[in-house]
C-alpha cells in the first residue's frame, strides 16, 4: 500500500512538473518579451555605436500622470513613445495630440485592452481596426503596435502587416512596475531586474502610464520614470524613440 502511495505520489509530480513545463513554454511563446517564434517582435536594437534606449509608456492617456511625465520629458528634452489604448485616447484626445506635437511618438496599443479579445482573430481584427479608426480621427497615423501584456497568437503578425502595423515588444522597467511597486524598486530590483538593469545600449523599456486604458494612480512610475532618467544619464545613456532606435517608421503615410 506504502509502495503504491509513493508511485501515486510520483506520477502526480511527474506530471505537474510536466504541465508547469508546458505553461511555462506556453508564456515565453506567446507573451514573453524576446520569443521570435510566432513573428518579429523587437526588444531591442543592436545599438553599439551610440549607448541609446528607447523609453516607453503603455496603457494610457491618462491624466494627469502623462501630463506630468509629458511636463518632465520635455524639461529633460527626452523624446519617447506611448502606446496609447483606443478607449483612452477617446477620453483624453487632447494629451495624445499634445505628446505628438511635442515631437513624442503615439504608438497603438489595441482599443479596450480586455484580454479575452486578443485571444482569436476576429475580436482582435475588431481592436485593431477601432484603435486606429481613433487615432485616425485625430490626425495620427500610428505605424507601431504593442499588444496588451505582449500577448501574441498566430493570427496577430497577418493582421498587422494588412493594416500597416509593425509589432513592438520592450523589456519591462520591473515586473511588478505595472503594480506601482515603489520606485526604487522598480528602479533597481531585487536581482538586477529593475529598470537600470535593463538600461543598456539599444533597449525597450516598457512603464505605465495608465491601468489597461482605465483611470489609476500611476505616481510612482512617474517618479521611478525620473529616477531611471538621471540615473542612466550619469552613466552617459542618451533616450530616443522607437521608431529612431530601430530605423523604421513612426506613422503611415497613406
């Protein structure tokens, strides 16, 4: 009985290791920040010459956190990229057209930002079609896209490449930086895995601006923003936009 009850308790282990292996490979294919696997998906750039990176804001418009990180960028004449939820640039079209007067880029990230509707092609066909009917509206043309929480299912690199989208992945400032961890933690991390950890030449950053393109208090990625921004300066790093650091375009033309 003793002899059956370990054998029992093997197999049950064997096979939870075997289903977290399979979760696990199912996350780096699908929403890991540097899986090639299902189509392009920039992280970075082979960027050596000059110790550049780009930093990145997801999730909003939302006021008045953009506002203020729009306030300090442009003290620090820091050009970066926001990709903006549809639902949110309906709300606060006045900041996405203020960021890109300012010479920052809008990239498109979706319209509603609710996960089951990245899950099949129709209902993402559906996102990313009125998100850029919305930017449309207001005069931007966004040829960058970033899904939600990087998810990415084999029907997302067609659709992009038909409505003139090119894919963008980062590498997130903390793992719980979306949590608004405090900022020095999102800064430095634990084990290196904070945002100075991730400034090296040619990299993504990815913060938050917004809460999956509803209201929430973003203050503490505002400041961990600023403290990586000073940070990263004494080590003689320089910010530019995505589209600058990887050579492609910001907008559609046509």
């Amino acid at each position: 009985m003793a002899a059956m009850r370990r054998a029992v308790t093997a197999t049950a282990g064997v096979a939870g290791l075997a289903v977290a292996g399979i979760g696990g490979a199912a996350y780096w294919l699908a929403m890991s920040s540097y899986s090639q696997i299902l189509g392009p998906f920039a992280y970075r750039a082979d960027d050596h010459e000059r110790p550049r990176v780009a930093l990145t804001f997801d999730d909003g418009p939302n006021e008045p956190f953009t506002g203020k990180l729009a306030d300090f960028l442009d003290a620090e004449g820091i050009r970066a990229t926001f990709f903006q939820v549809g639902r949110a640039v309906r709300a606060f079209p006045e900041v996405s057209l203020r960021l890109a007067e300012a010479g920052h880029v809008i990239g498109n990230h979706s319209d509603t930002h609710t996960f089951g509707r990245y899950l099949h092609a129709a209902t993402l066909r559906a996102e990313i079609e009125r998100s850029q009917q919305t930017f449309q509206d207001i005069g931007i043309r966004p040829a960058l896209y970033r899904p939600p929480w990087l998810l990415r299912i084999p029907a997302l690199f067609p659709l992009l490449r038909e409505y003139g989208l090119t894919p963008i992945s980062g590498v997130f400032a903390h793992p719980l930086e979306f949590a608004q961890p405090s900022p020095r933690l999102t800064v430095h991390g634990l084990v290196g895995n904070g945002a100075l950890g991730h400034g090296k030449p040619g990299m993504i950053i990815i913060f938050h601006d917004g809460f999956e393109g509803h209201a929430g208090d973003r203050a503490n990625s505002v400041e961990a923003a600023k403290m990586t921004v000073a940070q990263l300066r004494r080590r003689g790093v320089e910010f530019t936009t995505v589209d600058r650091l990887l050579g492609i375009p910001a907008y559609q033309t046509t």
